[in-house]
C-alpha cells in the first residue's frame, strides 16, 4: 500500500484563505466579498493587501449573493464567503435565480460545513448542501480533502469560467497531498490501487479512507481508494474503471447520503455498471453539538465505520 504522511494537521478553511492570499497576488479581476466572518473564512492577508477588493457585506447573505452576481458583469471574479449553512440554504433562491440562472462567473465559498462544526451544533451544521448545490444546473461542486488540496483548489476555480461551490472545514485535520498539486476540476485522484473493493471518499473522510485501507490490509483485504474531490462534475470514468476491477464500492462523506457523493456514485452506477455499494454518511438527520471526534464517532463517519462498511460489501459481493 501506498504511504502518506500527515505533513502536520491544518484547517482546510487556512488552505481557503492561502489560496485568495496568492489569487490577490495573481490575478486582479479576483475579489471577496464576506458575510462578517472574515477571521472564520482566513482571508485578512487578502484583505491587508487589497483593500479595495474586498466588500464587507454584513450578516445580509442573499444580498451578498446579489452584489456578487452583479459584479461579474462587470469582469470581476467574486470569491463569496460564510459558513456553508449560510451559503446555501439560507440564499438558495438568490443563487438560484441570480447565480445558477444566469451562469454568473461566482465562486460560492462554504467554510465550516458537516458535523465537524462541533459545538455550535445542528443549526449550523449543514448536511444537505452537497444535493442542493449539485441539482443546480451548471453549478460545479467541489469538497477537496486537505489545506493543501483547498488551497489549490481555490486557485484553480478562479481560472474556470462558471458558477462553482467550493465546500471546506473548520477543525484541523491531517494534510497528506503534495504543496505543489495541480487541481484539475473533475478529475478523481488515484491514491491507492487494489484489487478487493474500491473506496471512495470527498472531504474529511478521504484522509480516514486511508486509514481504514491500511487497517484492510493487515486482514488482507488490498482496498482500492480515490479521491472525488469534485462531486459534479463526477469523473464517472475512474470510478467505473475501479469497480470494474474491484466488483464493489464504499462511498464515504461527511454529508446525508441522500443528495451527496454517494447517491451520485449509485446512480452512475445503476445505469453504467450495477455494483454492490456501501455508503458512510449521514442516515437522513440533523447533528447535534459535541467535539468532532466525538460526532464522527456517533454518526460513524470515520475509518472504523468504513472498515465495517467494507466487510459488509465483500459479503455481498
């Protein structure tokens, strides 16, 4: 199996705020506007360093939606940010009709989404933004893994002409893929091959997918894991490829199966390639307030849960 190592653990809501820190540097038609939460969302060096690209908006999430939609007209390339229960469920009509609608060039930024919140707890845990965002039409959504990964991928979405939801977290986690990655919207990434079952994971649990693949492989199970950074577009192709091979899947995320990665991959599948699938997510409920190890561990959103997942799999296999 192939090894990673934990580069030493990082917010992946740090690796937003790195990524607008080089975009303020690179590329002048990029600027934020934020929902006063500009210390949750890491983005005071951009701030420092161009003042005038950059629109306080206030605790007024769908009219921030609005400016945002409006200043594309003019060239510029908004980055919006709040908690991702803010982006979405609270401005849903507004990015609907006024982003979606009219395929404006925003990029809709979501800090602090799933369970891993923690202690604020279900009002503002959201686990329903993944299925709102992907049902839009044209709407890009991305979930990347790691700071390095949001950090990359925060550049990257500047140079894609579209709407795009870009879904990252609050705690620390580890950070394991390489500091100079090139982002490619759409492409899964490969990070371990195997041969018994395939392992697909977005966000948080892409890092305990590879935890429960070493575990698996003590017992020896050779699991196969790739990366779905970007939800839609799905790279259908390389999870076909794998399951193929494979002949089953767990999908993993921090989200409600109903409307996330894993009903995609179901879907997909059920067209193309009828596979037995296992899902860790959420089971159709809100979170409740506790440290996020404690809620991964309730809600079974971690390696031990996928490891338990694979086994089922195998057995219906």
């Amino acid at each position: 199996m192939t090894k990673y190592i934990d580069q030493g653990k990082n917010d992946t809501r740090s690796g937003f705020g790195a990524g607008m820190t080089e975009l303020g540097r690179t590329n002048p038609n990029v600027v934020a506007l934020c929902a006063d939460l500009i210390g949750s969302l890491k983005i005071q060096t951009f701030i420092d360093e161009n003042p005038e690209r950059f629109f306080q908006i206030g605790i007024a999430e769908a009219n921030m939606m609005g400016i945002a939609a409006g200043l594309t007209i003019g060239g510029k390339i908004p980055f919006t940010g709040t908690f991702a229960n803010f982006s979405t469920g609270r401005v849903y009509d507004q990015i609907r009709q006024s982003i979606a609608y009219s395929d404006k060039n925003v990029k809709i930024c979501a800090s602090h989404a799933g369970i891993t919140l923690g202690e604020d707890g279900a009002t503002h845990q959201i686990l329903e933004d993944i299925g709102l965002m992907k049902m839009l039409p044209g709407m890009v959504v991305i979930n990347p893994c790691d700071y390095n990964q949001t950090k990359a991928a925060t550049i990257a979405i500047a140079d894609y002409e579209g709407p795009v939801y870009l879904r990252f977290g609050r705690p620390k986690v580890a950070n394991f893929t390489p500091p100079d990655q090139k982002f490619e919207i759409g492409k899964a990434v490969m990070l371990n091959e195997g041969t018994d079952v395939t392992i697909v994971a977005t966000g948080h649990l892409v890092w305990e997918s590879l935890l429960a693949a070493e575990a698996l492989e003590t017992q020896g199970i050779s699991a196969e894991v790739i990366n779905i950074h970007t939800i839609k577009p799905l790279d259908a192709e390389a999870v076909l490829k794998s399951v193929k091979k494979t002949g089953c899947i767990v999908t993993a995320e921090e989200h409600n199966y109903l409307g996330g990665l894993g009903e995609s991959i179901a879907g997909m599948l059920a067209k193309q390639h009828p596979t037995p699938q296992e899902f860790i997510a959420t089971n159709d409920t809100f979170g409740e307030s506790g440290t996020p190890a404690q809620l991964m561990e309730k809600y079974g959103l971690n390696n031990k849960a996928i490891q338990k997942a694979v086994l089922r799999v195998l057995d219906r296999k």
